[in-house]
C-alpha cells in the first residue's frame, strides 16, 4: 500500500521537485494522450501497483468498480465540469491524491524549468474581462472542492480523482469508506444488523399448514429464480450496530457485511454532514451541488448487465428475473429489490404488486357484470320498446334551425349499448368495489406490516424521530441571501471600518466565526414566503380555471360541430352525428389531457421550488399535494361534466338554455348520459395508461439519454465501441438521474381513481389496470435497473402521504358512485315506475313515461326547423313536464319531485350502507397478522436472553480473574452492573423481569 506524508498528501519518499519534474515531462512528453499504468510504474516509481492488483482485481479496476489498487471499492462518484485543456498543454491527471501541496509543488516545478508563461491574447478588453471572470469563478469553485474534500478525508473518507477519461469536460471524484467509517456511521444512523443468533420461525400447523403448502407447491413456478425470495424457517436476530458489541455480529466477511446499498447510504449520509467552513458562509454538500461546485452525485450500479465475461452480480440478476418481459407472470423478487434498491423503493413495488394482484379478482367480476349486460340486452323491454318496428314516436329536434325532427327508434344502438352498463348488475359491482378498496388498503396494512418484520424495521419510528433532516441548497442559500441582506443594513461606514485596521487580525477571526453560524441562527419565517404562498394560491387557481375553461372549450366545439354535421347532406354522416361528435370530443379531451399533465407537474415543481421547504421530505409532500389536486382535476373535471352536469342544464323546447345568446346546451341520449360517460372514461384511461404510462416512460428516458451521447459528441456509430471502454462511472454518468417515486405512485393514483370513482360506468376498468399494471411492473423494473442512475437507498416503514390519498379517493369514491347510480343512470326511475306508476309491475311502458309533450306552435320565432321532415303538431323529449294541455304546461310534474326524492334517498342510503360495510370490513382485519406479533414479541425475548448470557459471560470472567475477596465486593455490585447492560430499547415489561 501506498504511504501518504502528512504535510502534502504525496507518496513518501517523494519531494515536491520530483514529482513535478516527472509528471511535467510526462506531460510534455505526450501532450495529447492519457497517461498509462506502465508510464506511472517507470516515470514515478510507483512499483507497489505491480504488487498489489493482481489480474483479476485489475479487471474490476477497469471497470470502475475499484479505485486505481483494485482493493478498495467505489462506493459514491462526485462528478465536477472541467475546462477543456488545449492540444498546447495537457494537465489532465488520475492519481489516488490530489492535494494543495501537490499542485502547488507542481507549479513550483513548471517555474523552476523556466517555461514560458502562456502568452495572453489580445483582443477586446471586454472578452479578457470576462475571461477573467470565469477563470475566478472556476477557481473559486476548485478551492471549495479542495476544501470539502479535505474535510471529507478529515471525516475518514478515501478519495481518488479521475480526470482522464473518455468523457469529455467531466471529472470524477471517488469515494471509498474504509471499515472503520463504515461501523463509526452505521453506529450514528442506528443501523439494524443481523448477528449471529439465529432462530426458527413459527410455522403454522394443522388444516392452514396444509394449505400453504399445496398453494405452495402449485404457486412454486410464478417465483423467480432468486434465493432471497424463497421462505426461510430460520431468521437473523437483527440489532442496532455497535462498535463495542461487534462480537454480536458474523464480521467473518468484513466486505459484504455492509453491502454496497448500505455502503452508499452511509457516504451520502457523511456527505449531508460534511461542510465548506473557510467562506464567509459555511455550505453544505446539496449547496455545493445547487452551485455548481459539483455537477452529480451518484452512487454505482453493481456492475454490467450483459456482455462478455460478465461477473454475477444483483443487478444482473434483478435485469433476467424482474426487468425482462418474459417473466411477467412471476412474482417479484421484493427481497432483492430491497436489497438492491432500498426500502423505499421497495416498498413502492411491493404496493404495486398487491394492487395488481387485488386487480384480478375486481376484474374478472368486472368482465361478469359485462358479460351479464351483453346477454340480458336482448330482454331489456325500454331497449325494446325503442327498437321496436312499430314504434313512431316523433321527437324535438336535437338543435335549432338545422336540427329537424326524428325518430325514436333511431336511438336504437345507443339504447341497447348502454344496458351493456347501465343495467342493475352496475349498482352490485360498485358495492363490490367499495368493499374491494377497503380490503385492498387492510392488505396491503398487513402487507407492510410483514415486510417490516422481515426488513427489520420495527422500532424505526422512533429512530426516525432522532435523525435530523438535512436542509436543502435552495434553502440554504436563501438563508444566506437573508443574512447578508441584514449585514448589508448594519454594516458600518467606511471612517469606522479605517479606525479598526490596527485590530484586523481579530476582527477576521470573529467575522468568521459568526459566518459559520449566521446561517444556522437564520431561518425563512412565513414572512419571509408570504409572496410566495400568495403565489402558489392564485396560480394554483389559475390552472384550476385553465382546466375549467378548456372543458368549457370542448363542449362548445360539440355544440357547434354537431349543428354544422347535422346541416350536412351526405345522409351517412347525418346518420353518425352523436358518434363522431362523441368520439372526437373525448380525443380532444384526451390531447388535452396530456399536454395539461405536463405543463401542471413542471408548474407544481416550480411553485414547490417557490416556497423553499427546508428538508426534502417537506418539498417532496408539498410537491405531491400540488401535483394531485392539479393532474386530479385536469384528468376527471371531463368526466365529472359528463356524468352530472350535461343534459341538467338544458331547458325544454320553446325555453332553451343558451351560451353567448347562440350555443344551445347539449342533451343527453336518451338512454341516457351513462354511455357517453364509459366512452369518455375509457379513451381517457386507456390512451393516459398508453401514451403517457408506457410511451412515455419508454421514449423519454432513450430520447434524453440520445442527446446526452450527442453533447458528449458520441457519433451513433462509435457509441458501442466507446461503451465497451467506459469506467462503470462514466457509464453511469450517462444514464438518467433518479427524480424520486413521485411520477411512479401518481399514475397509479390516477388509475386507481379511474378504477374506483366511476366504475359503475365503465365495470371493464379493472381489466383494462391490470392489463396496463402487468407492464408497468416490468417497465418500471426495467427503468431502474438499467435507464437510471442507482438511487441512494433510502429507510421508510409506509408508503407515506399516499396512503392517505388513497384512503381519501376510495372514500370519495362511494360517494361519487352512489350519485353516478342514481343521477347519471336511469336505474332509480325505472325502480321508481316499476313500484309506482306501472300498471302491471313491469317495464311496459316506461319508455312513454319518461316522455313529454312539447307543442310545436310554441317554438321561439327563428328557433323552429327550416326543413321539416314530418309535418307534426306534438314532439316528445325526455322530461318530467306537465303536457301543454294542462292547467300549468310545461310545469315540473309531481313524478319528477318523486324521481328526486328516491334518487336523493338511495345516495343517503348507499353511501352509509356501504361506508358502514367498509368499517367493518376494517375492524374484522387485523392490521398486523398474528404471527408476525408473535414472532416480533420472540425477537425481542430473544435479545434479552442474548444480552442475559453476554453478562453473565463478563461475570464469570470477572470471577476467574478476581479473589475472593474481591468476588465478594463485585456480587454487591453485580445487580447494578446487570440492569445498566440490558439495552434501553427493549420493553418495560421484560426489564421488569430481572
């Protein structure tokens, strides 16, 4: 191993003079080509590499994976810009040190030799300005890397430069975390560490044994071919790591204790507490990143995915056995993908699997209910009654002037297609779904309460509570804006400022020491982001209004397009008017959408961005709070227009409604508004879980990734021999970076309200979720294991505020289908005629009841047809209205306060009935399964025990070594000494034992 001196950072034996010379004429040697192995083992004496990489840990080094020895492994990359150096001079290095000292002495040396300075250009004094200022400003930026740098060794971290690479204007810092860190850091973040005590898990006996173990046997192909997703009997006792209880723990293999996601995790933790102290103003690593002082910061992937000679490793294995399309019906490996990616991430696809899974059972009773209306359509008697041959009931034209009178039997298809949803089967599935949400969110309760067990998280609620969030650079830095905004107000005036020079030296001295904690003393007060939550409010109900205004758009586009179609004269385009108008106004609507859910997700970021949340965990939640009200209501304001309001606001012939004194309010069919309400839903979720779900995610990420390689000016046809030479760091660098689940968990929020909110319209949404969530799983798997940079692995016990949204929609969701059953579907007025008004207790005649009676004399002067098809005096249209014969024409009739009152009556009742289902669906689940409280009260009996034998270990020792004598003073004592062992974590209960 290398030597480092303590004073400059260089080998030993080494002076400054040497050094200098010897990389300079290797420089000027070879101006334009990198430095090679051989040259540093000849020109500077580095003969320890020939000794110390042997050729199996000289390929890994290769690959990035190792620093420059091939012992030490890369655990996170810092990625910095620099300037590109001319063919003239070529001062690109990768060595395992890069100190002040060094570099000093380098330039030392370049001076010694009597090179030339670099003749400065002459030209316009403006450019050689602001060449200058950019020169200080990349030196400042270097004299911040150094520094934080120099800390990070200070903190025990090991680190390598590479500038010498093939990416070009981009250089590398390597970090490593030696052992001793690594136990220091897992000791601060309360790390839980298996030990060495293992014990056997209780297994279930009797007639539940029997089951498992056939649904075992018959499930045993749908698991994948990973060992961490087999069921083990026997588990690690886990236990917070220490330094002075490393006995408790199998350090045989001191490499893969902590493995490479914990390893991470622990530099980026080091990395949040390292700071720049020498400036005015401290900064902290995310303002170092916010400014540019660093351009990334990353960890490594495992390795390589495919290839040659390709080492196992869990990245491959995740890439064959989760990211692939052939293993589709396979379980996911949730294990790994926790061991890989973390807990968060792994809880995120935990929850998507058993939402996928839950979506089987919602589907195919979904499919029955569609199945049941497609085979009881031709027993439907209104349905009937409309086709019926003989059936000549003439109805009000559908618009003025171009609009002519028709016939009912020509809303034949539109009736018999809308029993295939509106028909008493619906009202059933909506009170399935209900409950189906209720169980699916105490499943997926026990779900997590499971993986918690298993991943060792129990208790990590109150360790939570204990770590302190890290500020964010944004943050920060307008905390230091604030700051020097009131040391501007105070300063003195220059007079004061000459009188104190005789005192300067102290004067710097404290000026610093208040820069370091000026920052810390500052926060951002609501003053402080008033404007910004003034903001946030008005844009906010901006693009609510946006959102309103393009719905309102689209119902005057079907306004107009259908008088224009109607005026038509090719008869078959007459004939489709509905749907056309139908189909390309959920298109638009569906375009819209889209475009909509762009714009309002980089709006969201933007005023987040405004409010300047001090932690991450606070942007994140704000950010996903903005994000859902915005793509919430862009995504079902449509939906929600066509299932209440449309056909409402209509009027009746002779006294219309009208928009801008001239766009008459559309009607509903007359089977209803239900059908047009399934074709909006269905174009909307398919195309959103089309496009943006999957075509999205697809060409996005290559499409960046492409113009990435083309900055970088990669040509497409060295791109795969260029790949093949890449560190594993540089490979990285190009992938995209992780934004965080908050794209992932919304779309499947918004699916999981298409499925619930109005699945009374449309019972096939289950189906056409679980079709999309079957590649999505895979899709999404395939992002993360080979599109995107490796995440930092982050703890969590939940799924966090989604869980709460999700609660929130199922609740939302009864409500929403009880008004859908009872207001948007003709359910309650056939319920209401066949108990009231039908003379035999049929549907014979219900059609005719729905009607009334409009005389055409009554029209407004100009409203009335131009071209009559049929000469009449009596027109119909779907209302409950007093005939123009009665006393009070046109009135509201007592049948339609009668239709009302059961409409408003069955919301009442459905809503509590099935809420009250829901709750006892809740209360009957347990939220942790019996076994795991079994087994967790086992772990902690357990560790008890465990420390129980350590002490009385440490007192038998204590015996052997000590007199008598002294036996008999240490067992006066040996109570105390027993009760300070035992661990502050465990319960009082079992304390109370000893």
């Amino acid at each position: 191993m290398w030597q480092r001196s303590p004073s400059d950072g260089k080998m030993a034996g080494e002076t400054p003079e040497s050094s200098g010379t010897s990389l300079l004429h290797d420089a000027e040697a070879t101006p334009s080509k990198p430095r090679h192995f051989l040259k540093d083992v000849i020109f500077h004496g580095k003969f320890q590499l020939l000794n110390c990489l042997t050729p199996e840990e000289n390929t890994g080094c290769q690959h990035g994976l190792y620093f420059q020895d091939g012992e030490r492994r890369v655990d996170y990359i810092l990625t910095y810009h620099i300037k590109k150096p001319s063919s003239s001079r070529s001062n690109r290095q990768s060595s395992r040190f890069t100190d002040n000292a060094f570099t000093r002495s380098l330039r030392r040396g370049t001076a010694r030799l009597g090179r030339a300075p670099t003749p400065q250009p002459r030209g316009d004094p403006e450019v050689a300005s602001q060449d200058h200022s950019m020169d200080y400003h990349v030196d400042d930026k270097r004299l911040h890397r150094e520094e934080f740098e120099g800390n990070l060794r200070d903190m025990g971290m090991e680190l390598e430069k590479d500038e010498d690479t093939k990416t070009p204007g981009v250089g590398f810092v390597k970090i490593h975390a030696p052992w001793h860190v690594l136990c220091r850091e897992a000791e601060f973040m309360k790390l839980k560490m298996p030990t060495k005590k293992v014990y056997e898990m209780k297994q279930s006996t009797g007639v539940g044994a029997k089951i498992n173990t056939l649904v075992n046997k018959v499930t045993e192909p749908l698991y994948p071919n990973v060992e961490d997703n087999r069921t083990h009997n026997v588990k690690h006792l886990s236990y917070m790591f220490s330094r002075e209880k490393q006995h408790l723990f199998d350090l045989s293999d001191r490499d893969s204790f902590f493995d490479s996601k914990t390893r991470a995790s622990i530099v980026f933790e080091v990395l949040k507490r390292t700071k720049c102290t020498k400036a005015k103003y401290s900064m902290g690593f995310t303002s170092l990143l916010g400014s540019g002082v660093y351009t990334d910061a990353y960890p490594l992937h495992d390795g390589d995915l495919d290839g040659e000679n390709v080492e196992p490793n869990d990245r491959k294995l995740l890439y064959e056995e989760w990211a692939s399309y052939s293993v589709f019906y396979k379980y996911q490996p949730i294990g790994l993908v926790r061991k890989y990616f973390g807990e968060k991430i792994g809880l995120y696809f935990a929850w998507l699997g058993l939402y996928t899974q839950m979506l089987i059972p919602a589907s195919l009773v979904g499919v029955i209910v569609f199945l049941y209306g497609c085979a009881t359509v031709d027993d439907n008697i209104p349905s009937m009654e409309i086709c019926h041959p003989k059936n000549n009931i003439t109805m009000c034209p559908l618009c003025d002037r171009a609009c002519s009178y028709w016939k009912l039997k020509e809303a034949c298809g539109t009736a018999r297609a809308s029993h295939l949803f509106d028909n008493p089967a619906t009202v059933f599935f909506s009170i399935f779904m209900a409950l189906w949400a209720a169980m699916f969110m105490e499943h997926w309760k026990r779900r997590q309460m499971r993986l918690n067990y298993e991943w060792d998280l129990t208790g990590f609620e109150e360790e939570e509570e204990e770590l302190k969030d890290h500020p964010r650079a944004e943050y920060e830095l307008r905390v230091m804006q604030k700051s020097l905004k009131k040391e501007h107000k105070t300063q003195k005036n220059p007079t004061e400022i000459a009188e104190e020079t005789t005192n300067k030296w102290k004067q710097t001295v404290q000026s610093a020491m208040a820069g370091l904690k000026l920052t810390e003393k500052e926060k951002l007060t609501c003053k402080d982001r008033l404007p910004a939550y003034m903001t946030n409010v008005v844009m906010m109900l901006l693009m609510i209004g946006v959102t309103f205004a393009i719905v309102f758009g689209v119902i005057l586009y079907r306004i107009s397009t259908k008088t224009a179609l109607h005026m038509s004269n090719n008869p078959t385009t007459r004939s489709n008017v509905r749907l056309t108008v139908k189909t390309t106004a959920a298109i638009i609507n569906l375009v819209v959408i889209l475009i909509l859910d762009e714009v309002y997700g980089a709006v969201a970021r933007w005023l987040t961005v405004l409010e300047v949340p001090k932690t991450d965990k606070s942007f994140e939640e704000r950010l996903i709070f903005k994000t859902f009200i915005l793509k919430f209501v862009n995504a079902f304001t449509p939906i929600i227009y066509i299932a209440f309001f449309r056909g409402r606001l209509v009027g009746r012939p002779g006294s219309y409604l009208y928009v801008f004194e001239s766009y008459r309010m559309e009607e509903c069919a007359h089977g209803g508004c239900l059908m047009e309400l399934c074709i909006q839903l269905s174009i909307t979720m398919l195309g959103k879980q089309l496009i943006q779900n999957n075509l999205f995610e697809i060409g996005i990420p290559k499409l960046k990734k492409l113009i990435r390689y083309i900055k970088s000016k990669r040509r497409s046809f060295q791109e795969e021999e260029r790949e093949k030479k890449l560190q594993r760091y540089e490979t990285d660098h190009f992938l995209e970076p992780f934004a965080g689940l908050t794209p992932e968990y919304m779309e499947m929020i918004i699916q999981f309200g298409f499925v619930t909110l109005f699945v009374a319209s449309f019972p096939l949404a289950p189906l056409f979720a679980l079709l999309n969530n079957i590649i999505e799983i895979r899709l999404d798997a395939k992002k993360f294991v080979a599109e995107l940079r490796r995440p930092v692995a982050a703890r969590a016990k939940d799924i966090g505020i989604w869980y709460n949204l999700l609660r929130a929609v199922a609740k939302v969701a009864v409500i929403i289908n009880a008004f859908v059953i009872s207001f948007t579907s003709d359910f309650i007025p056939r319920l209401v005629y066949q108990y009231m008004y039908s003379p035999d207790g049929s549907m014979h005649g219900f059609v005719n009841h729905t009607l009334s009676y409009f005389n055409v004399s009554n029209f407004q002067d100009g409203k009335e047809p131009m071209d009559p098809q049929h000469q009449v005096e009596m027109c119909r249209y779907k209302d409950y209205r007093e005939p123009p014969w009665s006393n009070t024409p046109y009135v509201i009739s007592k049948e339609f306060w009668a239709v009302l009152a059961a409409r408003l009556a069955f919301v009442i009742v459905f809503q509590n009935v099935v809420m009250l289902m829901s709750d006892i669906v809740d209360w009957l689940i347990p939220d942790i399964p019996k076994d795991i409280s079994l087994q967790i009260h086992k772990e902690k009996i357990l560790m008890v025990e465990l420390f129980m034998k350590e002490e009385q270990g440490k007192i038998q020792f204590i015996d052997s070594m000590m007199p008598c004598g002294g036996k008999e003073k240490r067992n006066n004592h040996a109570p105390i000494a027993r009760s300070r062992s035992i661990p502050h974590t465990h319960s009082h209960t079992h304390a109370n034992n000893f």
